[in-house]
C-alpha cells in the first residue's frame, strides 16, 4: 500500500513537531494518519488482541488486513445525549466549565445534609453520580487477566539511560547493562554468499511474559518452513520465531519497531538498515543488513533479496528452504519488465508467492511510472511559459516520490530545496544523482518538495505568501495512484486540475505499487503454484474475488 508521511527522527523532542517537520508515512489511500500520537519509544505490540477467522485471516476491522477501511462515528451517540437532553453526558456538555451542579456536595450543618439527600433522592438513578471505571461506563467488560498482568508490569517497570529490555522477564523490565553484540550469531561471507549463523531459539534467553496476551501475527506474515516473519513487529514476540524480516521502511511494515526492540535480529537491506538506525533509534546489535542480490543463508534456508521497484530500500524476498521449495514476499513492488530477466527468478521457479495486491481490481489500469513522469515535466514547462514566476511544488512521502521531482530538476536544470528533516533522509540513501540535486536555501530555486498531505489551497496560499516578492503562483503535484480515474486511463492529457485563484494542484497517477495489469504480468512470468494475496484481505468477498483473478491468470 502506498503511505503517508512519517516522522522519520525518534530522537526529536516530541512526535507531534515531528508532524510538523515530515508527515507518516502512511498508505496513500487518504488515511489521515497526521494526528496520530504514536511514540517510537513505546511498545505497542502487545496492546490487544486481533481475532482470526477459520482461514487465518484477521475478522473484519482488523487494521493489518484490510488498508481500506472506513470507520464512521457518530458524534452524538457518542456523548450519549438523548433527543430530550437528559442524561449525564447532556448535562456534562451543557453546564460547560462550571460543573458544580453535577455535584452535590454534603453539607457541613445537618440542613444542608438533609436538602442535599432530598435532592438526590430525587435524581433518577442513572443520573447520580458515582465513582466508576470508566470502560464500564461505557459498557465494555475488563479482562481482569489482563489487567493485572498490566498493572503488574506497570508497577514493576524500572528504566535507566540504556533503555534496553533485560533478559529473561517481561518486557517492562530494562536492565543496566548493553545488550551484547553477537548476541544473534555471526556472519561470514564466502565470494557471493554469506552464512549467518544464529543461535537455535532454544539457546536464546526469553523476553517475553507468557501471561502477557499479544496480538496475533496471521499466517501470511510467516513464512512457512521456516522459523521467519515478514513485517510483523507489531505483533511483538512470535512464539517460533528467530528472524524478522524488514521489506522496506513505511510504517504499515515497520510499525512496532521502536527502541526498546529485543525479540530478536532484523533483516533488511542496507537502505533501510541504516533508517532504521537513524530513524528509530534500534540497537544495532539487532540490525542485520542484507546486500541485494547476494544469496545469504540463515538458519539453514538461503535467502536472497532482489529490488522492488517501489521505494529507496526497499525489497522483494526470496526465500529456498532445504526440502526445495521457493517462496517469494514481494513487501510493496511496482512489477515492471525488468524483473522478468532477474536470474534467480528465471531458474527457480516460486512455488508460493505473497503478493502485494493493492491495486489488484480490474478498475486500477494506470499508466507507467516513466509516461507520468514525462506528463508533469510537460504541464510544469507549459506553466512556467505562461508564468515564469511559478512555484512548483511537489508532494511526497518522507520516502518514496523522489523520482517526480527528480524529473523536474533534471529537465528544468534546476535544484530542489527540502527541509533539513527530508534532506537528511534523502542523503541517508547514498543516491549520487540526487544528493547533488539537493539545495538548502528555498529561495535558490522554483522546486519545492511538500509532505503530499499538506497540498490544500490553503496551505500552498500561506506557502507562497513567504514568497510572495519572488513568486506570483503556485503549481503542486500531488503524486498518488488513488488519483488515478477509469475515464482518463492512459490519456493523461484527459486529467483536470483543481484551481483556486493563483493555485493549481494535478493529481496525476504516479504509484509506487503494480497496477492490476501488471500484477497480471508478474504471476503470468512467475506462474507460481499458491499466491498469498497480503493486502485488502480481511474482507472474505475481497479474498474470493482476487483468488478468481488468479485462476483466472494461470489457466492454460
């Protein structure tokens, strides 16, 4: 799925002026995820519970299985205000600041006592107050299990400078001393293989209380065969588990890495690697990365990681297990012909593939990333024809969209200013071609980079007032495959701006993710025996529907 801006640098002051600096990365679906107080530093993994139905697919509403979800409140029955304005909550909102008469207090002479229990005899009795847990207000029932396993660990929770989680007790303990490097084996490198050795899980001290409920990691996260997960830190320890893998560094995937991450090595490319450093603060000593087409073997299972196509870092994993079978997880990918020639695919052939399927509806038919390209450097250099004096500004994830701005520099001749936040992103990736592109005073070019969600007239009306002596409109990209329409398709010339006044945003269709076509052309060439679809599954008729597109691919 395609993301949202994230806030890249755990280290800043609060997650909130992180927001303000570089937005989450988030699916592109137009979540808006800008007002989430998530904290990197803190373990959510083990917060609730998720229910799988009979085919190990999370029940609907499950956030991991289905990106797609909607979720409508009502306001009202929220409050729990009535038609006829009686109830607590009425009254709560209605007496505003002064809640005094919520509250009769007692009175100190015996008059006072007696008025103030004739007042509240009167009272109907879902109106007096008292003092009560709150979640049973609200009609939910406790799980006292949980509760105390909660209270316990909240009330034994020490900490020290180090933040590291100490072994051997639950994961509110930290102790006082590093975890040790090497703690998860050694690699050693043999011309293009390297062999990791790492401890049997048997050997390895226990993090984790087994009273303590998590939620549960589905099926299509493990692979099978093998004592590995893809994306799925959320879920805290996986019992079985001794090697999580990393595809690329979006929150949908890396959510639940946070410092304090003890349950076991990561294993990622270089790329992400190194954000996952800078970015989230993990000990190192959990970081294992992974060069791009090098076979690795771990734990007895070779391991090779190919390029995605979809954003800096990021990687599709193929895994050979001893008894010969293949699995490939593509994480997010964007297939493109050039991965038809990559040799490992060719010469061995993926018996089950986990595939990306978000764009995997027959209506999704967008056009190539490079013809997307090409349409907004036309409309960019048409615009400036007609007024040179244009701001052009492009939206973008924290990763991911560099190549749309990339396009304009390179055709326009010009550099492109970010924030010091983005930038030191941008330069993390050890992308020449871009780093030499980057300015750091905004006024030194017309090309500007914005997180995608703040593209709004009146966000691009405040931005160009600061520039107002140099610029005298503003022309924004909004760079998305949600932008994508069936009645343009191919003919970008058919899509229409959103104007107001001197500010013009395009929504051009630029995924990062395979359109339904070439997910067709990826399994046609793959011709895998099972796909695992791992997007917009939580829904059955969602399920029955992509697996009748599958058949329907590999018949003949």
């Amino acid at each position: 799925m395609e993301e949202e801006d994230m806030p890249l640098f755990a280290d800043a002051t609060t997650v909130s002026s992180l927001v303000q600096q570089q937005e989450e990365i988030f699916p592109e679906d137009y979540f808006d995820f800008d007002d989430c107080d998530y904290d990197h530093n803190r373990d959510y993994t083990s917060s609730y519970v998720v229910s799988l139905d009979e085919n190990g697919f999370p029940q609907v509403g499950d956030e991991d299985g289905d990106r797609h979800s909607n979720v409508n409140t009502d306001e009202s029955s929220a409050m729990g205000s009535g038609e006829d304005g009686n109830g607590f909550a009425s009254d709560f909102y209605r007496c505003g600041t002064d809640w005094s008469c919520l509250v009769l207090e007692e009175g100190k002479d015996s008059i006072n006592a007696k008025r103030n229990d004739n007042l509240r005899d009167q009272l109907p009795s879902e109106r007096k107050l008292k003092q009560s847990n709150l979640f049973q207000m609200w009609g939910f029932k406790r799980s006292d299990a949980h509760f105390s396993v909660s209270t316990s660990l909240a009330r034994d929770f020490k900490s020290n400078q180090n933040g590291y989680h100490e072994d051997g007790v639950g994961e509110g303990y930290i102790q006082n001393k590093k975890m040790k490097t090497g703690n998860w084996g050694s690699i050693t490198r043999d011309a293009q293989k390297i062999i990791v050795k790492s401890k049997p899980l048997y050997m390895r001290k226990s993090i984790h209380d087994d009273n303590r409920p998590s939620r549960a990691c589905p099926f299509y996260k493990k692979i099978t065969g093998t004592p590995f997960t893809v994306d799925a830190f959320r879920y805290g320890c996986i019992e079985g588990c001794s090697a999580y893998f990393l595809t690329h560094f979006h929150y949908d995937h890396y959510g639940g890495l946070s410092k304090g991450w003890s349950h076991g090595p990561i294993y990622c490319s270089p790329r992400t690697a190194r954000l996952v450093r800078m970015c989230l603060s993990v000990n190192p000593s959990f970081i294992i990365p992974l060069d791009l087409n090098t076979e690795h073997v771990i734990e007895g299972v070779k391991v090779t990681l190919l390029e995605a196509n979809h954003c800096p870092g990021a990687a599709l994993i193929h895994f050979h297990i001893p008894n010969g079978q293949c699995y490939l997880h593509t994480g997010d990918f964007r297939a493109c012909k050039e991965m038809q020639g990559f040799p490992l695919l060719i010469s061995q052939r993926v018996n089950v593939l986990y595939l990306d399927t978000t764009y995997c509806d027959p209506k999704y038919k967008f056009p190539s990333k490079e013809d997307v390209l090409s349409y907004v450097v036309k409309i960019t250099k048409n615009c400036l024809k007609k007024q040179p004096r244009t701001l052009v500004v492009v939206g973008a994830y924290s990763i991911g969209k560099e190549c749309v701005y990339l396009a304009i520099s390179k055709a326009l001749g010009v550099k492109i200013f970010a924030n010091a936040s983005r930038r030191r992103t941008l330069l993390s990736f050890g992308w020449p071609e871009l780093s030499g592109s980057l300015c750091t005073n905004e006024k030194d070019t017309l090309l500007h980079v914005l997180p995608i969600s703040s593209l709004k007239f009146e966000n691009l009306k405040s931005y160009l007032k600061t520039y107002h002596e140099q610029y005298a409109a503003v022309l924004a990209f909004r760079p998305t495959g949600w932008t994508y329409r069936e009645t343009v398709g191919y003919k970008l010339d058919l899509i229409k701006p959103s104007s107001k006044g001197n500010i013009t945003i395009y929504g051009v269709p630029y995924s990062e993710h395979s359109s339904f076509t070439e997910l067709q052309e990826f399994v046609q060439f793959l011709r895998p025996q099972k796909i695992i679809p791992t997007v917009n599954i939580s829904n059955a008729a969602n399920r029955e529907k992509m697996q009748s597109c599958f058949r329907a691919w590999l018949k003949g």
